[in-house]
C-alpha cells in the first residue's frame, strides 16, 4: 500500500507522497505517501517533535528528529494498515 524511499535527491516526490527529514544529527531524506500524515502514530511523532524542536528548520521541509531505525519501524506498520 504505502512506500518508504530513502531518496538522496532534492526532487522527484511523486504524487501523493511527501518528502521528510529523518534523524537527530546527520538528516536522512525520505519519501513517503501523505496518506502517512493522516495516522494517529505519524501525527504523534511530529507532535513530539514540534514540541522538542518545532518546525523551523534549515532544510526547507519536514524534519523528524527522531531515530531513523523509529521511523523506519513506524512507517513499516502503517505499511500494514
């Protein structure tokens, strides 16, 4: 159902999917359906994050400070839903 890409570009999101930075110190780009924004856990984890760090960040999208390994996990089960 949903896709998780590891994207090392700047371009290239495809149509209902959405471009994300991942990680605490070193930001992994990855793409994934906004479907994902919908879900309780996605929207759990960006609420910690904007609570932690907010969202005004360098990289001019969506930063997730998290462990890539957590999102990985996250994203896997909404892959499931």
């Amino acid at each position: 159902m949903g896709i998780l890409r590891r994207s090392s570009t700047s371009g290239g999101v495809p149509k209902g999917h959405c471009a994300v930075y991942v990680g605490e110190s070193q930001k992994k780009r990855f793409v994934v359906p906004v479907s994902y924004l919908n879900q309780p856990s996605f929207q759990d984890l960006l609420a910690q994050a904007e609570e932690e760090f907010g969202f005004d960040h360098p990289m001019g999208g969506l930063t997730i400070h998290c462990k890539e390994d957590v999102f990985i996990d996250l994203t896997s089960r909404l892959r499931r839903l």
